[in-house]
C-alpha cells in the first residue's frame, strides 16, 4: 500500500504545504536583502491560491509531449499567482511574514512527523 493512502492523502498535502512554504520564505527574504537596492519592489504570492492550485493540479502548462521537460507544478502556481506590488519593501511586514512562515512551516512539519510516529508505534507494539 502506498504512504500516502495509508494517511488518506494527508501527507501530500503537507508535503506540497512544505513545499510551497520554502518557495514563499525564499521570496520574502528576497525582499529583506533587497530593502535597499533602488528601484527594487516588494514581490509575494498569497499562499492559499498556490496551494489550491498545485493541489487540483492546475498548471497552465501541459506537457503535449513525453519528451517534453517536466515543470514544477509549485513553481508553475507561484509564477501564476506571483503579485508584484508597486511598493517598497517594509521591514515590518516582511519580518512578520517571514515568522509567520517559519511557524507554519515547523507546524506541517510536525505534523509529518506525528504521523510517522504513530505509525512506527504501532509496529513497535504489534511486533511485540
């Protein structure tokens, strides 16, 4: 049997969560090292359209052919859903952003993690 159904799917989702969180704290400090570069303007995707995109699939992309090179799907939803504001970079926001991220990141994380332990006590008890 698959991992993944053995979890009912879940482990997909945070994977692809994980996934698409590493892409966002990428880009956020992206725009924290680039605070001061003239001209530079603050760039963001919103988390939840990627993640219902690469989870249905959607890509605007198709591989018409086999020999065509696969595309990421989380990077093809966060070019898609990508937003460029016409602003400068705010520590403030970024700084928040970027902890928001990390404790969203460490809870899917965890969440992975659990899931796994369960699943290694319940062969530790059923081999005793």
């Amino acid at each position: 049997m698959p991992i993944n159904k053995l979890f009912g799917g879940s482990i997909q989702v945070m994977h692809q969560a994980l996934n698409v969180r590493n892409e966002r704290q990428g880009l956020i400090q992206s725009n924290i090292a680039n605070l001061e570069t003239p001209g530079y303007k603050m760039q963001d995707f919103d988390f939840q359209r990627v993640m219902e995109r690469v989870m249905s699939g959607q890509a605007p992309l198709a591989r018409t052919n086999p020999r065509h090179l696969a595309i990421d799907q989380v990077e093809m939803a966060r070019v898609s859903q990508f937003r460029g504001e016409e602003r400068p970079v705010d520590l403030d926001e970024e700084m928040l952003k970027l902890s928001e991220n990390q404790l969203m990141y460490q809870v899917a994380s965890q969440l992975i993690s659990k899931r796994f332990e369960g699943l290694r006590h319940v062969i530790d008890e059923g081999a005793k």
